[in-house]
C-alpha cells in the first residue's frame, strides 16, 4: 500500500473512533436496537422451525410471540434490578472493607509489598479491587441505557419496518435473476451461521447462568439472581468472560464469609460449570468453536470499553465474532477472519467459502481480483 493510501486509512479509522465517542448517546442506542431487533427475529425463526405434523405457526404470529417474549423479559429484568440493585449499592462498601481486610491478613512470604509505594498490601489491592465503584459503573449504565429506552424502541420499530424491503433492494441492484439467486443464497448462510451462533450462546449463558444462580443460593451466597444475571451476560465474551463471571462471585463469596470454605465452594462450583458448559457442551452444539483470540478480545474490550463504556464492553465481542464469520465466509477477507482467531481453524472450511461477487456486471461468480481469469482479461484488452 503507498504511504498516501496508508495514511488515508489511518485518518479515516481516527475520525471513525472520533465521531463514535462523539456520537455515543446517538450511535449506542442504534446499536443496542440493532442488537434487540437481530436477536428478535432469531427467536421468530426458531419458533418458525417448530411444526406438528404439516402444521407450523406463521411468521406474523411468530413475531408477534417472539416480541411479547422479549418485552415480558425486559420487563421483568427491569423489575428484578430496580429491587436488588439497592441492596448491592449498601452492601458493596461493607463488602470492600472485609475483603481489604482479609486481603491484608493474608501472609505472603515470598512478597512484601508492605513498603510498595508507601501503601501496604490492603491499600495497594484496594486501587484495582474497587467494589462500590464497580457497582455504580453497572448502575450508571443500566440507568443510562432505560433513559435511551424510547430511542432505541423508536430504531427497532424502523427497522422492522425496513427489513420488509430488503430483499427488493437487492432485486433492485442486480437485474441478472441468476445473480439475484447466488447473492440471496450468499445472504440466507451469513444469517443462518449468525442465528445458529446466538442461539446456541443464548441457550448456553441461559443455562450457565441459571445454574450458577441455583449454585450460589444453594450456599447462601448474597444476591445470588444479580451475580447469575452478571454471569449471563459475561459469558457472551469468550475466554476473559468467563474468567470474570467465575472470579467475581467468589470475590463476593470471599467479602460475606469469615472463613475460605465458601469461596473455594463458590470458586470451584462456578468454574465446573464454565468448563463442563463452555468446553463440551457449547462445542458439541456448534460443531465448531467460533474461537477468537484472547489478545484481540482483551484490545476490543479495552477499546470499546473506552468509546462506549460498560454497555460497549458488553456488545463488542458478540458482533465481533458476527463479523468474523461474515469475513470468514469470503475467499478474500478470510485472511481477516485468520488473524481474529486464536488458531487459524475458522468455523467456514475454505472449500465452503463464497466466491466474491459485486451488484453489477452479468457473471454469478465475478472473478478474485489477482486471479488467473481476471489477469488473461487485462492480457487480451492490451493493459
């Protein structure tokens, strides 16, 4: 790539970001209502896959259904927060000053960290172990996010409204009624990946989710249904996700109790089910792990996190990995898709990838730039 080329690129990705945080209060709604309306209508198409002999529900009423089922469980999510998130903002303070305390009776012999900066060890893990903090970043965003609550009703009800047209808009592009097929059949597998992979992570962070919660109230841990609901949503970010959701109810565990029992129990109770959940089950369900590399996940965290706060380090994974199998299914944003992963074995087989195509000319399968077909043309027009 020339240098002036390069430095476009790279102007054109700093006034992307710029205008991302500048237009947070505007873009994040969109975002949040695309997000909504996708796993919407993936419900609907599931419910539509359901049959009794030749009897299946319509698509109306499938919608219809899966619209109701997302507007009782926003309501009930709502609920449950509004009445169980007071009690956390009261008990975080109590929970960070027994935790710095046991933390400061622990002996290690090995480290002293007692002259680290003129703090001891206590003060000096209170600096990155901050719980009232951590509870009012959550608290502030869910605020946040019910405040946009109209606009983002307001874009899905739009794009419901839009997505009726979108197979005319495609019509529309192309003229060519075999092309037409080859780019709806491009389109219907990039969905079909995309639905099977929420499906099936919903279905998994459900159940990984409601049995941590069962965990965790069984040993009488506090708040268990807000750490469960916590647990739910990490576990939509691979790896560092689960991590977190494993770490952070023991860390709870650890501040309620006077002895180590019940962080141990909690530790190891919720770490058995991430691993039985995430590494047999969820593979076994996809077939394939959509596996992304822990380096880039912690840089789309730390960046996301950064533009958008706790509601972008939430979202970013999840659709980068929707657009890592958009890339993976294209001979030539494979490449892409590669470097994403964490080994190179993309979920799309290359035998199965797509060829490029573009909305005009007359060809089904408009031939790679670079290949043997494209150079005999430039041959034969004298170029």
């Amino acid at each position: 790539m020339k240098l002036p080329n390069f430095l476009a690129v790279v102007l054109l990705v700093v006034v992307i970001f710029y205008l991302l945080n500048v237009g947070q209060f505007l873009l994040l709604p969109l975002v949040i209502a695309i997000a909504l309306w996708y796993l919407i209508n993936t419900l609907a198409a599931t419910l539509g896959r359901l049959s009794v002999g030749r009897f299946s529900i319509p698509r109306p009423i499938c919608l219809t259904l899966s619209i109701l089922t997302f507007l009782a469980a926003i309501w009930a999510v709502i609920n449950f927060l509004s009445a169980s998130f007071g009690g956390v903002m009261e008990m975080a303070p109590i929970y960070q000053e027994n935790l710095i305390r046991r933390l400061e009776s622990l002996s290690l012999p090995l480290i002293d960290l007692g002259d680290f900066q003129g703090e001891n060890f206590g003060q000096a893990i209170s600096g990155w172990i901050d719980l009232p903090s951590y509870a009012a970043s959550l608290a502030g965003s869910a605020a946040g996010i019910l405040a946009s609550s109209s606009l983002i009703l307001i874009y899905v009800g739009f794009l419901f409204f839009e997505q009726g047209h979108f197979r005319n808009k495609i019509s529309a592009l192309i003229t060519d009624p075999e092309k037409e097929e080859d780019v709806h059949g491009i389109f219907d597998r990039i969905r079909d990946d995309i639905q099977k992979y929420i499906t099936i992570k919903m279905f998994t962070s459900t159940l990984t989710g409601v049995l941590s919660f069962g965990l965790m109230l069984l040993m009488g841990v506090d708040h268990a249904g807000v750490w469960g609901l916590l647990i739910f949503l990490l576990n939509f970010i691979p790896t560092v996700g689960s991590i977190i959701a494993t770490m952070f109810p023991a860390t709870i565990a650890l501040a309620q109790s006077d002895g180590y029992y019940l962080f141990f129990m909690v530790l190891g109770g919720i770490g058995a089910l991430q691993m039985i959940i995430g590494n047999v089950i969820e593979p076994r369900l996809m077939g394939s792990s959509f596996n992304l590399s822990p380096i880039v996940i912690l840089l789309n965290l730390a960046l996301w996190g950064t533009i958008w706060g706790v509601p972008g380090a939430f979202l970013c994974v999840p659709f980068l990995i929707i657009f890592t199998i958009i890339m993976s299914h294209f001979p030539r944003t494979r490449p892409i898709a590669i470097v994403l992963s964490s080994d190179g074995d993309l979920r799309v087989p290359l035998e199965d990838a797509l060829e490029t195509f573009s909305f005009t000319g007359g060809g089904g399968n408009a031939p790679m730039l670079g290949s043997g077909d494209d150079v005999d043309e430039h041959d034969k027009s004298g170029d």
